[in-house]
C-alpha cells in the first residue's frame, strides 16, 4: 500500500515538471490567456437497478477554463443531473442533483504544431469534484460523493470562436456499496459544444 503511494505521488511530480518545462521552453501557443467555455452532456447511472440493469439519467455540465500557459488551462464546472434514487424500503423518488469541481487541462498540439489559432484542439483532461445528493437519511444513497477522472479530449472548431467537443475518461463517477448493493461507474462520455475567445 505504501508502494502504491509512492509510486501515485511520483508519477504526480514528474506530470507537473514535465507541464512546467513545457511552459518554460515552449513556444507560444494560442491557449495562453483564452478563455473556454463548454456546454456538455452525458450519462450517469442513478443507482437503481430494474431487472439487474443499471439505470442512467442525463447529465448537464457547464465548464469554464482559462489558459494560465502556453500548454495548461485551468477551470471550474457546474452541473445538474436529476436521479431516481431508491430507498431503504424500495420506494423510488426524483432528486435534483447538483454536481461541481475544477478542471485541468492539458494541451498536446501547441507541442506539435506552431500556429496562431488552431481549428483542432487535442488535449489531456483531469478533472476532480462532487456532487450532492439531498435525500432523506433512511435512502441508500444520500450526502457528498466525491467523482474524478483523467482522459483524452478533442475539439473542432467549424467557426472561429465555436464548435463541438468530445471527452473520453476514466474514473470514478459513482461507486455505492449498501449490503450486496454495488454500483460502480468507471468510464464517461461527454460531448457537446464548446466556445473560445
């Protein structure tokens, strides 16, 4: 386990010096300074099951990021899903449930490519936050989970200031243990349109 530990903070050393050595050397690139804004959707499993299938609900996000460097931007999201969320005694209600966090990104093309603007955007994405689930405290599931994740993005811009995007990623998102209850949900797609300036 400590191992495990060593190895977690190693690896999160070495992907900070290699971003700020990036940043020092690098070219100038056109994310320093620009602010990004994206409008996405996905799904999340709820945390009920009928006939031993998980059921997903969509999920909003708004995330707004700026270009601290030349290869690195920063950020924060905001988002809603509403779950139908199962009691103790197997009553199911809807709950609002609100979701936030913050946002690092980290930009692969200005490495490659030297350009003013670009159409294509190809980045690294980690992202670390919560949501809040306000339920009743005899519900399985009730309280703040935390959720994170690393994964790859892209984006293509068909006009100058707006286009769409894409984000593959691994982590958690939902894990629920009550009795033999397990709910485990490791993999998210989202997509949707996205805004530079």
């Amino acid at each position: 386990m400590k191992t495990r530990k060593i190895i977690k903070f190693s690896a999160a050393v070495l992907l900070i010096n290699c971003v700020f050595v990036m940043n020092i050397y690098g070219q100038k690139s056109y994310i320093k300074d620009r602010w990004n804004i994206k409008a996405g959707y996905s799904r999340y499993v709820t945390g009920v099951r009928i006939n031993n299938k998980e059921e997903t609900t969509g999920h909003y996000r708004i995330e707004g990021n700026y270009g601290l460097f030349n290869h690195l931007e920063t950020g924060i999201y905001l988002g809603y899903s509403n779950h139908e969320i199962m009691g103790t005694e197997l009553s199911r209600e809807n709950y609002s449930v609100p979701f936030y966090g913050v946002s690092l990104n980290i930009h692969i093309l200005p490495l490659l490519i030297e350009k003013k603007d670009f159409r294509f955007d190809l980045y690294a994405a980690v992202k670390y936050g919560g949501r809040y689930i306000t339920t009743p405290s005899n519900y399985s599931i009730h309280g703040h989970y935390n959720e994170y994740g690393i994964g790859i993005g892209f984006a293509f811009y068909f006009l100058r200031n707006a286009g769409i995007f894409a984000e593959y990623s691994y982590g958690k998102y939902h894990f629920i243990e009550v009795g033999d209850f397990t709910i485990k949900d490791k993999n998210k797609l989202r997509y949707g349109v996205s805004f530079k300036f």
